[in-house]
C-alpha cells in the first residue's frame, strides 16, 4: 500500500488532519523555510524555532543569534530577521545557532507537534525533501503557511511541486494536493512572472526585498532538508 499525501493550504486547517504518524513538511516559501534552509546550508549549526518575540530575545543569554519578523519587517529591536540573505555562507556564521521566531511560519512548526517528524520545505530543496519523503516512506502532509491564516500562492506552488515529485509513489487523497499541483503546472514554466501576482510578491517588493523573492524562488538549488530534532532544526 502507497503511503498517503495530503496538503493543508492553511493553518486555519490544520486541526482537519491527524498527524499522528506522519511527516509534516512546513512550508513558508516567503520566507521562513527557505530561510532555515539558508541558514543551515551557509553552515549554521542549528535554528530553533520559537513563538513569541521575548524567547528569541533571551535565548540570545545561551549563544543563539536572536532573529525575529512580524509583518515582513526586522521586528524592533533585533538585527537578525526572516531574509534568508542574511544567513548566506560569505557572512561566515558557520557554527552559530539561530533562534528564529516568524508571522506564519514558526507558528506552523508549534502547531505541528503532534507528527511523528518535522521538516521544513522550499522550493530551493523541493527534490531534497521529496528524496527524503520517499526514504522514509511515511504517510506526510504538506503544510503552507500561508499568511495570518489564509492561503496564499507560493506555498500552495511549493505544495504542487512537491506532489509532481511524489504523485508516483504515494496515494494523492485530497481535493487540496490536486488543487496544489494544478497551480504548481501553471507557474512552473516562469516562476519569477508567475510570482508577480502573488500579494506577498508585492508586500515584499514594496518593502524593498525584490532579491529576497528571487532567491526563495530559486528551484532544487539545495541539497539540505531541515529536521526538527529535540526542538531544533538541523541538517539529517
């Protein structure tokens, strides 16, 4: 018997699936997971990921660099924030560890827990984590950010990429992960065009981060797949 694919398009939703047994991949294209897969790429050690502004701020007492986003923004009173161009390889951050608490993306993680595995997905290691889906051989719900609890396109993209890779071996069940793989044929020709008509395309570019958006549409670039282990993601 085929393991079983679903995909929940919100974290409004996310109380529909039983994840007991199975591996949830979290994904938060712009930009929460494709910055943990960044960071840990360029060589940090280790990113936590936390709730409320205050953990990340004191977990800075035990080493971690404290990183915090609320509204796409550097959250008032941290350097660190939620672009991933912040944690590339040339600004030497190898072995440091990253508390990193998000808008959508971290919640999704807490809301997670009750999974047998954690990891987080991007189109940067969209066939990683395929590979590593199939390795496993669990059932697995693709679980999108979205934004503040409605669906939005780049995440719903991921989830339909994903389903491309997978649709051979595991029994696609839902009308969502159908849903997800017909935007996913739509766009996958020209992603930077297909992502103009996105509204966190435009948040973000009116904020200034078009590279940021460039670099979290960048496809199957990354060879890391980000595994929650005792509370931390870290490279399997």
């Amino acid at each position: 018997m085929r393991p079983i694919l679903e995909t929940c398009l919100s974290p409004a939703l996310i109380g529909q699936h039983d994840l007991k047994g199975k591996t949830v991949v979290v994904i938060d294209v712009f930009r929460a997971t494709t910055t943990i897969v960044t960071a840990l790429e360029a060589g940090i050690a280790e990113v936590r990921p936390v709730l409320q502004l205050q953990e990340a701020y004191a977990l800075a007492e035990q080493d971690y660099l404290p990183a915090a986003e609320r509204d796409g923004n550097v959250a008032d009173g941290f350097f660190y924030g939620n672009s991933p161009l912040q944690y590339r390889e040339d600004l030497n951050l190898k072995g440091k560890r990253l508390a990193l608490t998000t808008t959508n993306g971290t919640r999704c993680v807490a809301l997670s827990m009750d999974a047998e595995e954690i990891v987080a997905g991007a189109l940067r290691n969209r066939s990683a984590v395929a590979r590593y889906l199939l390795a496993t051989g669990r059932d697995a719900v693709l679980f999108c950010a979205g934004w503040k609890d409605r669906p939005n396109l780049e995440d719903t993209l991921l989830a339909g990429a994903l389903t491309e890779a997978l649709v051979a071996h595991f029994a696609c069940g839902d009308d969502a992960t159908w849903s997800a793989f017909s935007v996913w044929e739509a766009a996958r020709s020209d992603l930077r065009n297909w992502a103009r008509r996105t509204s966190h395309y435009k948040r973000l570019v009116d904020k200034g981060m078009r590279e940021d958006v460039f670099h979290c549409l960048e496809l199957d670039n990354s060879q890391v797949v980000p595994v929650l282990r005792d509370g931390v993601f870290v490279i399997d």
